[in-house]
C-alpha cells in the first residue's frame, strides 16, 4: 500500500528525517513511536505531502506522490489527522466531515483535473460554480450519496457526534473535536488513514473509546500508519511498530519485540524493567 524510500528533511543544521524507509502492506496497522523531536510528524507530513522533502519518495500503490502536493496525496487515497487538531471551527460538525469527502468528488467537481495547470485553474473554479448554481442530475446524486457517507461516520462516533452534527465544532469539547477529526478523514474512505496523536490529551476512559473504535477499522481493513504516545493504545493495536530516533529508524518489529530492543530502552523508553520487559509511561 504505502513505500516510503530515502526520506529526507533537514530544518537548517537540522536533519529531522534521515533517510527514512519502510513499507505498509494492504490492511496492516503501523505504529511509529519514539522520543519528542524523534522526527514522527516530519515523517507524517511528507508522506502527507504537507512538506516538501530534501529527497526520497512516497509512493500509494506504486504510484510516486508528487512532492509537497497534499491535494495529490489525498487524491492518491491518503487521509490525515494533525497532531493538534484541527477543524474549521465556525462549521458545523456535518460540514467539517463534509470537506473530507472533496477528494471523492466527480460530478460536483467537473474539469478537476485543470486545477493543476495554473493557467487554466480557473475553468476549473468555474466549472465548480455553475454546477453549485444549477446542479446537474449527477450532482444531485453525488451530493445525496455524500450524505449518506457523512451520515455513516457520524454513526461511527454514535452519541458522541450523531446529536451534534449540526452544532459548530468550536462548540464541541477538545475529544469531539478530535473525533470530528477523524470522522473528516474516513469520509473519503482512503486507502491509508494517518493518524497524528489522535489521543493526545485525552483521558483513561476517551483514550479508550478511541482505541475500541480504531480496533474496529483494523477489523475492517483500513490500512493504518499511527504515530502515537500511549504506549497501551500501540501495543493494542499496532501489527508493527517503527521506533525513530534522530530521524532514523533505529528498530522495527512486533509490540513486544520493539518493547525488548536495548536500543528503543536506551534512546525512547527508559532503562527500568519490569518481569523482563521495559516499564513505560510515556
């Protein structure tokens, strides 16, 4: 589903990815782990096309992702969290999950692949308005179809989201807010979710519900990278974790294999051991 190949990026003196490589197979479920300033969300925003890389490549499928393009990473079937969340805070919760739908769009979106060639974008924009003026019967349906998908991930987060679909989000509390999050980046149905921290500055009991419900994607298949703290959340879930220090991988393996290695012990989770394996609370 996903390789990344000699990913690089250096801010100044620097480098905050080094060379970074591996790949995601159909289905899996990645964890990335390591210290703060490890290099996990430059990694993300690379392959999100959020940042431009130094060098190396991304590629869905087996399709290179153009460098520094986020509209081209999610038409190739990539959708994101951010590591602090963000959603449009004057829309409502439906509309916010609605924005995540756009890369789906055909008939509502006509001409669409103008809008990549500068001097024509604007037949591109026009063709999108008339068709919001005066919708044709294919956007009707489109439009219909759409609301039928926000529905279905609304339904995902049930009482949480399903009563406050029409409520501004900057109304909701902080976990709502990050669950609309997630609910605007499954709209798509992408074909590799990213997830930055999801539950970061959560509680015992929302970390939970968010862990119960990313379990029931990974039953379903969703193709999953995580980049996340909560070291129970990724021993739960993760088939694989990568452990990234200095913008390199320094490890890679199963939960219990990475929570053994001396070198994630030494760089990321402390020296104290507990019935032979490492005692965390990160």
């Amino acid at each position: 589903m996903l390789t990344v190949t000699g990913l690089r990026r250096a801010f100044g003196g620097v480098r905050a990815v080094d060379g970074v490589e591996f790949s995601i197979a159909p289905g899996e479920f990645v964890s990335i782990i390591g210290p703060n300033g490890s290099g996990k969300s430059t990694t993300v925003n690379l392959i999100s096309g959020v940042l431009t890389p130094d060098s190396g490549e991304v590629l869905v499928r087996g399709n290179r992702i153009r460098p520094g393009r986020p509209e081209a990473a999610a038409a190739a079937g990539i959708a994101r969290t951010f590591q602090n969340g963000r959603v449009f805070g004057n829309m409502t919760v439906r509309e916010n999950v609605d924005v995540g739908l756009q890369p789906t769009l055909r008939a509502t979106r006509p001409l669409r692949a103008l809008a990549d060639i500068p001097v024509l974008k604007w037949i591109s924009l026009l063709a999108e308005l008339g068709v919001a003026l005066v919708p044709t019967p294919a956007a009707r349906a489109e439009r219909r179809a759409s609301a039928a998908r926000i529905d279905a991930q609304l339904a995902r987060f049930e009482e949480r989201l399903v009563p406050r679909a029409d409520h501004p989000t900057y109304t909701l509390s902080y976990a709502n807010r990050r669950r609309t999050e997630i609910a605007r980046a499954l709209a798509s149905t992408p074909d590799l979710l990213l997830l930055d921290e999801p539950a970061a500055g959560m509680n015992q009991t929302e970390t939970a519900e968010i862990g119960r419900q990313l379990a029931e994607l990974k039953a379903q298949g969703q193709t999953v990278l995580l980049v996340e703290h909560k070291m129970d959340l990724v021993h739960e879930l993760s088939d694989r974790v990568l452990v990234l220090d200095e913008g390199r991988i320094i490890a890679a393996g199963t939960p219990d294999e990475v929570l053994e290695d001396p070198r994630v012990i030494e760089a990321y989770l402390g020296r104290s051991r507990a019935g032979g394996k490492v005692a965390v609370d990160v």
